[in-house]
C-alpha cells in the first residue's frame, strides 16, 4: 500500500513538473508587436492618437483601424470580469457591429497562469480579446486612469475624444452603445 501511494505521489509530482515546463513559456513575440502614442512627450489623453498592433487568444494579430470608435481597456482581474459579465450575453460579433475593440492588460500575469488558466478561458470567449504582453505598453496606457474600472476611450480616426470609466456592467451598456 505505502508503495502504491508513494508511487502515485511520483506520479502527480512529475505530471505537474511536465505541465509547469509546458506552460511557462510565452509564446509572443515582441517584435511583431507595437504601441504608438502621439504626441511622444504627453501622457495618453484626450487629444492624443494611438496606433497599435497587438495579438488576439489566439494569436492573430489586430492593427487598430481609423474605424474604431471605441477601445474598451482592462487593467485588472476585477475588470477582466465585469466585462465578461457585459459580453456573456451578446451575440457573435457585437463589438465589431459598435466598431469597438477589447484590450486586456495580461503584462503582470505569471506565464504559467496565463498559459494554464487565462488562455483557455479568453478562448472560449466569442470576440477577439486583443493582449498587452509588454509592461511597458501597458504602463502608457493607464497611467492617469483608473484602472479600477473598465476603461472605454472615444475614437475618432484613432484619436482620443473621450475617456470614461465604467464601475459595472450597466455603466459599460450604457458607454458601449
């Protein structure tokens, strides 16, 4: 019995180690990737132009086009979910027909969570869920904001109109109309 149990402990222990090793490693590549804010010398704000290419769940790169007329940004785990919560009941292809675009910040997530947990989860999602890998990209984008809220930023031909904060999914219905 001590010898079965002691196997099946060596078991789980490798099989983690095996699946750990297969997680940790990223997949994106900061070379194909980029965030342009103009004005160089200001902070991102009203008045300022973005121009951005970044990957999606699934790794298909997106490049923001002069279309887009909202960015809909989350910085953290809690926003992460009030916007699932906005997007569970919306029908295929809902943020295109806004013109909008979904960006989440996974910069400070842990690869292996990420990979392990996060990944799968954004898959199943029925929208593209564009991802900030970079530290530094998503450092540009919140600073100044509150990144407590689900951020949703006005566009007109890629430059900020607007900036607005949503607490909930009945603020973000009503800023994503």
């Amino acid at each position: 019995m001590k010898k079965i149990i002691l196997a099946l402990v060596a078991i789980l222990v490798i099989g983690a180690g095996v699946l750990f090793a297969i997680n940790s490693k990223s997949n994106y590549d900061p070379t194909k990737y980029y965030l342009k804010i103009t004005p160089q010398d200001k902070p991102f704000d009203i008045g300022s132009k973005i121009e951005f290419k970044l990957p999606d769940q699934f790794n298909r790169a997106h490049e923001l086009s002069d279309d887009t007329k909202k960015l809909i940004f989350v910085f953290t785990k809690e926003t992460g979910h009030t916007f699932k919560s906005f997007m569970a009941n919306k029908k295929k292809g809902f943020l295109e027909e806004k013109k909008a675009v979904a960006v989440a910040d996974v910069s400070k997530m842990p690869t292996f969570i990420l990979n392990t947990f996060a990944m799968p989860d954004f898959k199943k999602s029925n929208y593209p869920l564009l991802l900030i890998y970079d530290k530094e990209m998503a450092k540009k984008l919140k600073e100044n904001r509150d990144t407590t809220k689900v951020i949703v930023i006005d566009l007109d031909k890629r430059r900020v109109k607007k900036i607005n904060y949503a607490k909930d999914e009945k603020e973000l219905e009503s800023l994503v109309k």
